[in-house]
C-alpha cells in the first residue's frame, strides 16, 4: 500500500514535468501574437522541417479589446470568456493549427490566463474578442459565466485592493494584480470552470500549458484544477500521457513567495536564467563568461527537472515582468544570438526561444513609452499575416528569431546532442570559453575584446565540419567557417571578436 502511495504520488508529480517533446526534437518556441493560420502554415514549413518541438501560442481564449491605447499586446491578457475566439483566430482556426502542427510533429501549448478576468476598470468601450458582453463594474461576465460572487472580493485586505506589497503572501494571492479582476480559485465552481476550458483544449490536441500569473494562486487551488486536468488525446500522445504544465512564476530571490512552492505542481520559469546570462553577455557587475563553468544548478537555480529556461520573453523584452535593463533581446541582436546560443547549446532545462514582433521603441527617463504596442496590424486592428521573404526572414515587422540561421542551427545542435554531458571545459580566464555534449557537439565562444586563436580538445570524432552559426552544411558542401578535428579530436579555432557572431558550433550532423 505504502509502495502504491509512493508510485502513485511519484507519478502525479513528474508526469506533468514532460513537455512530450516528439524523439528528437527537444526546444519549444513563443510565437507572440501569432495568427493560428500563420502558426499551422510555420509548423508545416519551418517547425517541424527544421526539428522544433512545439510553440507556446498566446492566449486562445476571448480577451478584451482595448481603444486606449490603441489594440496593445496586453490586452489579451484580460479574459473575458472561455470562448475560443482571439486576435489570432477563430476556434475553427485554432483546431486546425493544433491538428496541422501535431501532424508534423510539433507541440502546442496554450498560454492559460486563469488568475484573473479583465481589468477593474474594464476599458473603454468594452469590446471584446468575440463579441461577448460583460461588466468589469458589478463583475458580470455572462458567457462564462462568473458573477461577483466568483471573485476575491473581500479577502483582499489592503485598501486599493490591489496588491501593493509583494513581501505579503496574502496580497499576492488574494489582491489584484494590476487590478486585474481576481478570481476565487478556491471555489468548486470556479476550478470546473478553468478545468473545463482546459480541457477542451486538450480534447483540441494540445500538450500542456504555460499557466500565467502563477505566483497569484495558491499552489493547493492549482493542484486542484491541475487534478481535474484529462490526459492528453491519444490521437497524437501516448496512453496515460499528463498534460506539461509550465508556471509562470517570477522568483529572482528576496520575495515572500518562492519558486519551489510550485515544483511539485509541474515545471517553473526560471527567470534567474536570463537575468544572469544576460549580465554576462553584456559584462556587467564584474561578471564574465569563465564564470558559467557551472552553469545551471550551481548558479543556485531551481533542479534542473523543474526549470523552463529562455533569454527573454515577452514581458521583459519590453520592460514589464522582471530582469530589467540586463535582458537581451533581439535589439542587441549579436549578444541575443550569443545567449540564446549558449542556452541552446547547455543541457539545463526545457529551453524556450522568444519569437517578437518589432515596435517603435520610445525611450524617456529610460522607461518605453510604447512598450504596450500590439503585433503589426491592419488599421482596423486585426492581426497582420506574417510574410515569408526569399531569404527565409520575415517581414511587416514580425522578426522571427526563430528563423535566424545561428539560432535555428542551435535548435537543431541541441536535438543532435540531446542526453549528451556537459564536457571538455576551456576557457582563456575571461569571456573565452567553450564547451561540448560529449562527443555529439562542440561550441566556442569570444566575447572577449581579443581574438581568440587556440587549439583544444574538442571531444568530436576525426574529420572536417562545417560551422552552423556562419554558415551551414548544404548537400555535401559547407557555406561557413569549415573546422578540422584532428584523430586526437583536437581542432584549431580562430573567432575575431569583430565579427558579426564570434561564436563558432559542430556536431556530429555537420560533419562534411
Ligand atoms: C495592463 C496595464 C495596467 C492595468 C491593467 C488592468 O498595463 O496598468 O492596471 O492592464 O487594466 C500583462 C502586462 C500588464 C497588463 C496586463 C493585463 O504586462 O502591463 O496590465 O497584461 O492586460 C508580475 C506578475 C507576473 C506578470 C508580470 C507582468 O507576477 O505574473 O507582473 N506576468 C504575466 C504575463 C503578463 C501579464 C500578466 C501576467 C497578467 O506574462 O504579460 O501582464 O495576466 C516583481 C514581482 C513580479 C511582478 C513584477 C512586475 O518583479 O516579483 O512577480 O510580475 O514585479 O510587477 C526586479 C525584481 C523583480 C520584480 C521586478 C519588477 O527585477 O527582482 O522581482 O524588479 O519590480
């Protein structure tokens, strides 16, 4: 019996830790704001070709549709119904995006906006995506339907009724964040409600979620809307398969709440990750590359099994959320594809690449005046498609990231590499330094302000490779930097620091 309990506990708390990622596949992707017709047609023709495992979509669900400002990204952060109508689509849209990316081998999991309904305020106008009504004022949100007595009302203690302290476990779960309307999660009919808009995305195909806001819901009402959560559709997953639940919890150390209050529930956002990696690309507070030997766990970040790991997301990349100015982005776009290099290449965590759309960035007093600008869009507000240009990039604004070479390459370096160790450390002491997986892979880095010019151990088998961040292997042929591994699988390296990305990778797939 005790033996049964164990499993049986075992088994509930790693199942929902496994993103389900397809053999061989193993980095997911952010599409921010994408269309679903755009997403399906991407998986087809870019995700799965080129070895991604799934996409983090925006919130499917019914959101509020905002005037002022003008259509901002955030707005569909503010739910209005379970419907499934957004920016981005329809329902029929969106089960075609499921279907056809789950048909070529690439996961879609849902940004579940579940704390909270819209603002208090509710916004000029009060349009919503589906067209639904509803009164942010007296808390009515028919086509759920939730009334005021669905709400934290008077649990909330502080005047505002939002949440002004984050040292206080209380306000944070029970107040409003951003006066967002806060839902009783600890109501039976409250959890049916969210378990059931789950649900029919699971039903849908998806293979988990990225639960928004995490840190504003005790852990026991997750757990009790997670229970209520079906296993994933046998359509596409195996039998007894738990949908990959991945929480938003931002925990960079000095708050009440802490990550590890989620760790059992299913895997966390480690937002230390890109805080840190970002101060080191950048040199800042005295940090430098030699000092990511241990990188990971011994950086004191979460286990390594808990850990969701990315260099930006949506919210930092603009100012919002935490990690600040050391954030980088696709503005600083060579230390971008640097770090998101290095995480690709570095076997923590489920790895995440941030996919945006451009804005008008407008600075005053150091603060974005237009960090609230949604996707390129229409004049009428709708969501704008995203082009595919000759040269694989996109255009009108959408910046795709994901479609970098130097990055798509490292996506695929960490499918060839996959359960391959850490190893073969080098470093010059200072922002040099290189690693491999085993004998799978191989990268070097400078950062340094000299060039690097060394010999070292490589772990790779005898041979020429070509170099997949300046160029890559086409037919037989390589289009970059070709680098030659001795039988003693050592190799000479040579990365002057002026050049567009001083990064150089190999794997075992690169081999001419
Ligand atoms: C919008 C307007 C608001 C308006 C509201 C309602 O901007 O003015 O009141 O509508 O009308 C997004 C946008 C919000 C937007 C919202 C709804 O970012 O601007 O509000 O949609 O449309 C906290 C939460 C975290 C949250 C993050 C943004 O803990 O969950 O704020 N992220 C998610 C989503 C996000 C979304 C929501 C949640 C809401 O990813 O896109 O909001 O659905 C500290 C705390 C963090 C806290 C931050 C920011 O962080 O630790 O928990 O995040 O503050 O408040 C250092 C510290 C770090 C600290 C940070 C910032 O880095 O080390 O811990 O400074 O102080």
């Amino acid at each position: 019996m005790k033996l049964f309990i164990l499993v049986a506990l075992f088994g509930l708390s790693i199942a929902q830790h496994n993103p389900h990622i397809k053999q061989g596949r193993t980095a997911i992707v952010h599409l921010f704001e994408w269309r679903w017709a755009d997403i399906a047609a991407e998986c087809e023709r870019f995700l799965g070709p080129n070895g991604f495992g799934g996409v983090q979509i925006s919130p499917p669900n019914e959101h509020i549709v905002l005037n002022s400002p003008w259509r901002p990204w955030w707005q569909r952060y503010q739910p209005i119904s379970y419907n499934l109508c957004s920016r981005s689509g329809s329902e029929d849209e969106l089960r075609d995006m499921i279907t056809r990316c789950n048909n070529v081998g690439v996961n879609i999991y849902v940004d579940a906006v579940i704390n909270h309904m819209c603002g208090a305020s509710g916004g000029e106008g009060n349009h919503s995506s589906c067209g639904s009504r509803f009164n942010a004022g007296t808390k009515d949100f028919p086509s759920v339907p939730y009334s005021a007595l669905d709400f934290n009302n008077n649990k909330c203690k502080t005047s505002s009724g939002d949440i002004e302290n984050y040292s206080d476990v209380f306000q944070v779960r029970d107040c409003r964040l951003v006066s967002l309307l806060d839902l009783a999660l600890e109501k039976d009919y409250v959890r049916s409600k969210v378990a059931e808009y789950m649900n029919k995305l699971i039903d849908m195909g998806v293979a988990g979620f990225r639960v928004d806001a995490c840190k504003h819901m005790w852990p026991g009402d997750l757990e009790a809307v997670y229970g209520r959560l079906q296993n994933l559709s046998t359509v596409w997953f195996p039998n007894n398969s738990r949908p990959f639940i991945f929480q938003e919890v931002i925990d960079l150390g000095g708050e009440a709440i802490s990550a590890r209050e989620y760790f059992h529930l299913g895997r966390v956002t480690e937002f230390k990750y890109g805080a840190k990696l970002g101060t080191v690309f950048r040199k800042w507070k005295g940090e430098k590359l030699v000092f990511t030997r241990n990188w990971g766990e011994g950086w004191g970040f979460m286990p390594d099994g808990n850990a969701v790991v990315f260099i930006d997301n949506h919210d930092n990349q603009r100012g919002h959320g935490a990690g600040g100015a050391s954030i980088v982005t696709f503005w600083d776009s060579k230390l971008h594809k640097m770090a998101v290099g290095y995480m690709l290449a570095h076997p923590y965590g489920v790895a995440r690449v941030m996919s945006s759309f451009r804005w008008d960035r407008r600075f005053v007093d150091g603060k974005d005046q237009n960090d609230w600008m949604g996707p390129p869009s229409n004049s009428d507000g709708s969501t704008k498609p995203v082009p595919i240009n000759p040269d694989q990039t996109c255009g009108d604004g959408w910046v795709c990231e994901h479609r970098w070479r130097q990055i798509k390459n490292m996506v695929i370096f960490r499918n060839v590499v996959d359960g391959q160790p850490h190893s073969n450390w080098w470093d010059n002491g200072s922002n040099q330094v290189a690693f491999g997986r085993g004998n799978r892979g191989f990268i070097v880095f400078n950062n340094d302000d000299s060039d690097l010019d060394v010999t070292m151990n490589t772990g790779m088998s005898g041979g020429t490779y070509c170099d997949v961040i300046s160029g890559q292997k086409e037919g037989g042929t390589c289009t970059g930097k070709k680098i030659h591994v001795g039988s003693d699988g050592r190799a000479h390296f040579k990365i002057s620091n002026s050049e567009e990305d001083p990064f150089v990778a190999i794997h075992a797939e690169s081999k001419l």
